[in-house]
C-alpha cells in the first residue's frame, strides 16, 4: 500500500512545485499579475488553479493520514500566490515523508468513513487508496497543469511527469 502510493504521490507532488515555478516565471516575463493565473480556470463552473492545488494537496495528506490512522496537517486554504501554493505543496511533501512504512501497509482492509458536506463515503483501505485518493490527486494535479498551459505557460508532458 505504502510503495505504491507514498513515492509516486510525492514524486507527482515535486513535479506539481515544478509547474506552479513555470507559472510564476511566466507570469514575471510576461509582465502579467500572477494572480490572473492563479484564479484561472478551464472553464466558469471549474475550480481555479488555487483550489485545484489545495484539493491535490488535500487528497495526499487526508488520505494517507486516514490510512496511518492520525490526523492530518490543518491548512486554512487561504492561499492567493504562487509563493502560498508552493508552501502548500512543500508542506505537504513534509507531512507524506513523516508517514513511515508500516501506517500504510497492511491498511487494505481498514474501514475508512468521513464526510464531505452532505456525501458521506465508506471504504476498505485499498479501495479508498485505489479508487478515491490516486485518482482525485492525479485528477487535480491535471486540471492544474491544464490550467496553466491554457493560459499560455509553456509546459509539457515531460513537465508534468518529470524526471
């Protein structure tokens, strides 16, 4: 459970440092105010680049944090720069480097139960892992990603899934 989440999780989470960096330099050689790439969006009914962070950011420490069986970091989703968002993302690899091994491993049958406003979700480790954690993060980190190269930073596959 552990291998084959913790290190992609992270390595995915240093790549999304690399993309917010990208937007940032964009946004200084292109004289443009960060903050226009920060809300951004794909479309009006879409989360902005800040929120699709914060989500990302959200799905790693949650969820490994239910799977360890503590409690996650608190973070006040109050981030409005690209300095935040890179904090946000650097916090967060510190919190998934703090999770040893043996939290994650043997989990695949755990009972995991929370809440998230009126939906309320039941899993087994494994499932939760497979089916909700992994694909929520690689669907916020995309949407990121797409974000900015809509607005014209100029980022690519290799960007997204780095070296």
């Amino acid at each position: 459970m552990y291998q084959v989440s913790a290190p992609q999780l992270k390595k995915m989470l240093g790549n999304l440092l690399g993309l917010l960096n990208k937007g940032q330099e964009f946004a200084v050689s292109k004289n443009l105010n960060e903050q226009v790439l920060v809300d951004g969006r794909l479309f009006a009914d879409m989360f902005p680049l800040s929120k699709q962070v914060q989500i990302a950011c959200d799905q790693v420490k949650g969820g490994m944090a239910r799977l360890a069986g503590i409690e996650p970091p608190k973070f006040e989703d109050n981030e409005t720069t690209f300095d935040q968002l890179k904090a946000r993302v650097a916090k967060t690899i510190e919190f998934l480097d703090s999770i040893k091994p043996e939290q994650i491993d043997g989990t695949e049958a755990k009972e995991i139960k929370f809440s998230i406003k009126e939906w309320h979700f039941e899993f087994v480790g494994e499932q939760y892992l497979l089916t909700w954690i992994i694909p929520n993060f690689y669907f916020h980190v995309t949407t990121a990603y797409n974000i900015l190269r809509h607005n014209g930073v100029e980022i690519g596959k290799a960007d997204f899934l780095g070296s």
